[in-house]
C-alpha cells in the first residue's frame, strides 16, 4: 500500500511541475536593441506572411482569431500587448532561439525571412513606429560588389572563405566580418563550427566533417552567410563540395513511405488498413446476419 501511495505522489508532484509556467523569458540586452538591417515595406511584410503561415500559425494560429494552441507557456496571438509589447530585437531573438514547445529557427530561416516575420507581426499595431539600424561608417565596408569566394582544401578537410568588395573598381578584402558556415539538408541547415571573423587578407577557415553524408558523388551543399547584415546587407553564397560521405539514399518519394502518395504507402500500411475495413464490415454483416436469423426465428415460433 505504501509503495502504491508514493508512485501517487510522485505521479502528482511530476503533474504540478509539469502544470507550472515557465519563467519569464529573458532576453540579453544587446539582442533586446537590436534593429532590423533595413525598413519594413508591404513587400516585406507580404514575405513576413507566407513565413508566418507556413513555421508559425500551427501554434499562434490566425492572426485576431485567438485560436493559438493551448500549450504552456501558451504560444499567444501575434496581435495582443503579450507579443506587440517586445521589442523587434527581442521579437527577432525569440524566433531565432526558441523555448520550451516552441523550436528555433535560426537553421531554418534566413535573418531576412526572420525580420519579415517581424515587419508581418508589427503590421498589426498601428502605434508602431520602426526605427533601423544604422551603418557603423567606422566598421562598414563603404565598397559595393560584396563577395564570398569558397575554397575546399580536402587534403586537410578545410574550407577556405574570402570576403571581398569592390572599392573605387578595385577588389579589396574585407576584414572583421562574422562569416556563418550551413550544410544543406532535407529538413533545414546544418551548422558547421561557429561563426568566424575574417582576418585582414579578407580569410576565414572553416574545419569540415569527416562523416557528413553527400549525394551518391559525395556532394554537399553549403551557405555561406555574413552575419553583419546593418553593415553589409545581404550577403550569402551556396555551391556544391566534394567534401561528404558518398550515400545513395533514395529520394523521400522513390520508396514506400507514410508520408508518401497512396500508391507507395507501406505494404504493412496497406495491409492493416484493408484487415481494418473487412473486419468493420465483417461485423456490420453479422449483425445482421444474426438479426436476421433472429426475426426468423421469431416468425417460425409464431406459426
């Protein structure tokens, strides 16, 4: 009896715990100021929409509707003071980073597809006025034609990055800029090691994986990222490398699969679904079978 009252206290307190909100979300000071690289426009707001429906609706649910997901901490909807009461920065940081139910997106969307979802959420309070953040004249490259070249050096399993720009048309190499490396896969980007500073010459070096897997040819496809973007725009590279484990892995949809169409569902799918259909209907006939034997019965009892 007393093992049987203690795996009830347990099961209780686990449910009290479970029951509590979490605490409130914290958010360091230099991402609260943070400001969007550029100003909001109708078309960053219309980007900032398809972004929200397809990443974010399932839990804030329809914008006004209220119909966001009973989760705790509850998701919230995107027009109240909950959400309007943050700063872009700390909009911005709370995407990026995630919490609890709620996942992050920084491997998944773009800091441009990332800041539209703001423009969208601000598009709803008409109070808001944006502020943007300034070019530092002192950091900034004053050039154009930002670029990023990659080099592999397999031998070493390292990759090369050169930032360059173009300054009075000579190409000049940019120093100090946070370089992000990704590697492409089905579902988001994969990280590879930190992000990095140029050094003077304009160079990052990148450390590869040994055990990433490619294509059948051993391809993997990377970004290249600048993280500055209130100093330098948008700036980003992808191209395939030789660098990965050789795979061949069938396509999501060349094989028989949950999620694929009816005509490749799994063989034990197809098979549990049609014993499932001919035992309801098994039933139903005989029941009625037996009704039917029953009104017979009946009649012959009567004569």
């Amino acid at each position: 009896m007393k093992i049987f009252a203690t795996i009830l206290l347990v099961l209780l307190g686990s449910g009290t715990l479970l029951a509590q909100p979490e605490g409130e979300w914290v958010v360091p000071d230099e991402d609260s100021a943070k400001l969007s690289p550029f100003a909001f426009t109708e078309q960053s707001v219309e980007s900032g929409e398809e972004v929200y429906y397809a990443n974010c609706k399932s839990c804030h649910g329809d914008p006004g509707e209220m119909n966001y997901q009973p989760l705790q901490p509850e998701p919230g909807d995107i027009t109240t003071d909950k959400i309007q009461q943050n700063s872009d920065g700390e909009i911005h940081y709370k995407v990026v980073t995630g919490r609890g139910a709620m996942p992050g997106f920084a491997n998944v969307l773009s800091d441009t597809e990332i800041w539209n979802v703001v423009a969208y959420i601000r598009s709803f309070n008409d109070d808001y006025v944006q502020q943007v953040a300034k070019r530092v004249a002192e950091s900034a490259f004053e050039g154009q034609g930002i670029t990023i070249a990659l080099e592999l050096v397999k031998e070493k399993m390292e990759l090369l990055a050169y930032v360059e720009g173009l300054d009075e048309g000579e190409k000049e190499p940019i120093a100090g800029a946070e370089l992000k490396l990704f590697a492409k896969r089905y579902f988001g980007n994969l990280p590879i090691g930190n992000a990095k500073k140029t050094n003077e010459q304009g160079r990052v070096v990148f450390a590869l994986p040994g055990d990433l897997p490619g294509d059948s040819a051993g391809l993997v496809t990377v970004n290249a990222t600048l993280s500055n973007q209130e100093l330098y725009g948008e700036v980003a590279v992808d191209t395939a490398l030789a660098f990965g484990v050789p795979t061949n892995k069938p396509g999501l949809t060349e094989q028989r699969a949950m999620w694929n169409v009816g005509s490749k569902a799994p063989i034990w799918l197809i098979l549990t679904y049609s014993l499932g259909v001919l035992l309801v209907w098994g039933t139903i006939f005989y029941v009625l079978f037996q009704l039917r034997r029953i009104y017979l019965l009946g009649k012959n009892l009567e004569e």
